[in-house]
C-alpha cells in the first residue's frame, strides 16, 4: 500500500498518527509514503488526479491498484485488515463513545481551524473571507470546551487511558492551527492533553511542528 500525503496537512496527519500509533502498540504495517507538494500545486497534477478526482489529500493507493480518498474510510479499511489492537476500544459502548469523541474532534475543532486558516491565510493560496473565518473562528471553543469537559476527570487521552482516533484527529487539529499561526483558544485540560500527546513517540514520528 502506498499513503499519499503532505506533512502539515490534518487528514493526512490523523492517517498518518493512526498509524505510528498503531505501530506503537505492535502492530507495524507496512505503508509506504509518498509526498505530494500541496503548496506548489501538485494534487492538481493529472497525475495525482487520476488517484483523487478531488485532488484531496490522503489517497491510500491499494494493492490492487484502486484507491481510497477519505480519511476515515482509510482507517477503517485499515483497522479491518489489522483490528487489534483496535484505535476504537474493546466493546461497543467504548468504541460508541471513541468515534463520537473523534467526532467531535473532526467537525468541532478540526474543521473550523482549518476553515479559518483557509479564509484569513490560506497555504494553498484560496481568497480572503472575512466574515467566514469569524464564523469559523467562533466556532473552535465550542468543540475545544466539550473536550475539555471529558478530559475534566483527570484522563489522560481522550477516551481514557489509552489512545483511540479523536486523539489522533485532535493532534492533527493543532498541528496546522500552529502552521497557520492560528492562535488556538486556551483550555486549561486540553492544553495539558497537548503537551502530554505531543511527547508520545508516535506524535514525535509524525508531527513536525
């Protein structure tokens, strides 16, 4: 398999993280990476393409050839060819509350940071819309403040003591906050969830900010 990526980018980040955390917990799977340069236009190169109409970013190229284009749909896809150990959790009210964990981290921090950065800033060079990015902007204490309430109880991570896929979603999250130079509202409990992730060996493989 091959993993089309770009370094500071957050869907291939969390690809990415899911599986140095996967390795870090014994289960090492072989994917190889490859680079796409974003900031000179290469995922609009026929091409890349011809991997992803979109021109999206991860593309997980299959062995046979066939790709897959979502983040999620990677994981999983993934996740099912090397369930244990699982980034979801053991039984289904764990895994229930994991992906609504990643949930929320997706659609509630990550979306909103980088729509906000896309709409002041953007790397890829998209126009200015003020209005937009204070929407946007407004919306990343929400998502921060209900994680912040989980992580209230003393975890660790997100679900507990042991690392599942919001935690990885969330990493990458602020990862491009800080490549945008977006300064990111603080939590006292998500801020201590940073420096705490940022120290795992995974994180250290993988972030580069």
């Amino acid at each position: 398999m091959k993993l089309y990526f770009f370094p500071v980018a957050p869907n291939p980040t969390r690809v990415r993280l899911y599986l140095a955390e996967k390795a870090a917990a014994g289960c090492a799977i072989e994917v190889e990476e490859v680079l796409v340069n974003l900031p000179k236009g290469e995922q609009r190169e026929p091409e890349h393409l011809a991997r992803n109409p979109a021109g999206g970013l991860p593309v997980l190229e299959l062995d046979d050839g066939s790709f897959l284009t979502e983040s999620l749909a990677i994981v999983q896809y993934v996740e099912d060819l090397h369930p244990e150990p699982s980034i979801w959790g053991d039984d289904p009210v764990s895994r229930a509350r994991a992906r609504e964990l990643e949930r929320i981290a997706e659609l509630r921090v990550l979306h909103p940071i980088a729509w906000t950065i896309h709409t002041t800033n953007s790397p890829l060079g998209l126009p200015a819309n003020p209005p937009v990015a204070a929407h946007f902007e407004s919306l990343t204490p929400i998502g921060l403040g209900l994680l912040n309430d989980k992580l209230a109880d003393g975890r660790p991570f997100l679900s507990g003591e042991r690392v599942t896929m919001g935690d990885c979603t969330l990493a990458a999250a602020f990862q491009f906050a800080r490549f945008g130079k977006l300064e990111v509202p603080a939590f006292v409990h998500v801020q201590a969830w940073d420096a705490r992730y940022r120290e795992r060996p995974a994180a250290k493989q993988v972030l580069v900010l």
